[in-house]
C-alpha cells in the first residue's frame, strides 16, 4: 500500500517532470539528440509518477461507485500513456525522430481527464478544498487537447502539471479529520 506522503510526492512530481519536459521543448524546440531526449525522459518519468499518484489515490478516494469507475479509468490511461512512451522510445531508437502519432497520448489522457472529473469529489472528505484540484486540471487538459493553438495549449498544459503539484502539496499537509468535523472547513 501506497503511503500518502508517497502518493502527494509522486503526484508533485508527476506535475514537475512533466512541466520540465514541455518546458524543455518550448525552451529548445523539438530537438532530436541529447536535448530532445532529455525531454522526453522528464516527461515519462512524469507519466511514471502521475500513475504512482494515481494508484495511490484510490486510497483517499471516499469510496463511492463513480469515484472508484473514475480512478479506473484514469489509471487506464496512464497505461495508455506508458504505451505512448514505448511508441517513443521504439521510434526514437528506429528513426531518431518523435513519432508524429499522438493517438494514444490523447486517448491517455482523454481517460485521465474523465477520470479526474469522477474521482475529484470523493477526494473531499481527505483534502478538504483541495478535492477541486482535479478538476482545475481537468479545465487545463481539456484546454490543451481541444485548443492546439500557441501558447494556449501550452498554459492549458501548465495548468494540468500545476493542478497535480497542489495536489501532491495538499495530500502531503492533509490532517485527518476529527470525528463530524465538515470537511470543507
């Protein structure tokens, strides 16, 4: 079982690493050799650390049938993203390009995006307030994937990975609550 401590690091992380490595691109461009696959290596440790995350919600998620249905389908799609990953690395060690095939990127975290949006409210009797992060994400996903226009893919991106690092922060300051205390205090 995954500790708390371990799932707000990892969910920190998940937003960092894969800050870096957008951040990388933007920085430098989509470069092949040491830069591109620096990137590339932040972002899929990342994907690692939000499927950590995300396994080790379900320990904080309330319990209710959505909220389990929204964990599932959100650790789906972090299996569809190790699979993008792989289509990566096989294409980068094949060609030495980025492949320009996004399809299971998108499926990954179009199952990430539904899944925070039914996990999100089971989070409140743990976080508090923080339960709304998810869905901040969400908004920032969603304006990501539907608007590939620069920057604001790019701000829609960074609000995601920052979603995650409040998240991460506000599992890691959790206090369990006290016998009828509202969690929304």
């Amino acid at each position: 079982m995954m500790s708390s401590s371990r799932t707000g690091l990892a969910a920190i992380l998940a937003g960092l690493l894969i800050f870096a490595g957008q951040a990388g691109e933007l920085v430098f461009g989509s470069s092949s050799g040491f830069e591109g696959a620096l990137e590339i290596g932040l972002w899929s440790t990342g994907a690692a650390a939000l499927g950590a995350a995300l396994w080790g919600l379900r320990h904080l998620i309330a319990g209710s049938r959505l909220g389990r249905m929204g964990i599932r389908l959100a650790l789906a799609g972090f299996v569809f993203l190790v699979l993008f990953v792989i289509q990566i690395v096989i294409e980068l060690t094949r060609t030495g390009d980025v492949p320009n095939n996004f399809l299971l990127f998108a499926i990954g975290f179009l199952l990430v995006l539904v899944g925070q949006l039914l996990f999100a409210r089971d989070l409140r009797p743990a976080l508090a307030r923080a339960w709304v992060l998810p869905i901040v994400g969400v908004v920032g996903l969603v304006v990501a994937l539907t608007l590939d226009i620069d920057p604001i893919h790019d701000i829609g991106l960074f609000v995601l990975e920052g979603a995650w690092v409040g998240l991460g922060v506000a599992i890691l300051a959790r206090r369990p609550l006290a016998a009828g205390q509202d969690p929304a205090s």
